[in-house]
C-alpha cells in the first residue's frame, strides 16, 4: 500500500466495482465512457458493462451526459458516496496510528489470525434451530436473503 494515495481498494479489496469508484473519485472533475474506464483500469470492457449497472443501481454511480452512442458516468453526489469516500479517510487516519509500516503490521496480524484449520466446522445457516426450524445451510451459487426476505448483497 503507499502511503501517499490511499483508496478504498487499500482495505475493501480490488473488486472490478471498487476499483472503479476509486477510479472516479481520484478523477471526479472529468466524466468517462465505459471504453476509457476500462482502458484506464486495465480491466475488460464487459466487466465494466456488467458493473456499472450495479453501481447506478445502488446510486453510487450516475450517467452525467451521453454523446453519440456512449454514456459518460461518473461519481454520484449523495451521502453514500459522501460515506465511500469518507471512509478512505477515516482508514488513513486508523492506520496512521501504527509505528510500522502497512506490511509489517500485516504480517503481525497473519500471525494473530493464523493459518487455515481444516477442523473448523462451517455453521452458517439462514434460520436457527431455536426457532423450529432445520437449518437451511447458505446455498453459494444463490444470493442470501435476511429476515425481511431481502436480498444481501455481497
């Protein structure tokens, strides 16, 4: 991780949607097309085609203006947005605390969580038994629901 840049990549992972918002948020006074986000990310054309309709979905991302064929996005103005790129901040401030630099203090906490322990039973089910009910085991290939019975996105 460099000290200088920090992003939301740096501490929720390098997903295609994350790696996008970054992308937007370091670059939020321009709009792009789907051709130069993905040009720009290193990532396919499709990935982004598929993900970009998430993220106007769920109001993080928005169509700004169309030329032509092309749509041009960018970063939606709205708390969440406002929270996504808070929380960048609110990370560097955290892990300024620490002494050492980013991957030593990885490295001393890989040592606290451990490896892998194949003995380790999986419990995860969706109703508990307490309430009647046999345990309905999350199923990977389909997407969680809570109580409510909403969708939980991953």
């Amino acid at each position: 991780m460099e000290k200088n840049k920090m992003a939301l990549e740096d501490f929720l992972g390098k997903t295609t949607e994350i790696k996008i918002i970054d992308f937007l948020s370091q670059n939020a006074m321009s709009n792009y097309n789907q051709t130069e986000i993905s040009s720009c990310l290193g990532i396919s054309r499709t990935s982004v085609n598929q993900k970009l309709p998430e993220l106007i979905f769920n109001g993080i991302v928005e169509i700004k203006e169309k030329k032509g064929n092309s749509n041009y996005y960018q970063l939606s103005s709205n708390n969440i947005v406002k929270k996504l790129i808070g929380s960048i901040f609110e990370n560097v401030l955290f892990i300024s605390e620490y002494e050492n630099d980013d991957e030593k203090e990885i490295d001393k906490i890989k040592n606290v969580v451990g490896g892998i322990n194949d003995a380790e039973e999986n419990e995860c089910f969706m109703n508990s038994p307490a309430e009647g009910n046999s345990p309905k085991y999350y199923d990977s290939e389909k997407p969680a629901k809570n109580p409510n019975n909403q969708l939980i996105s991953a």
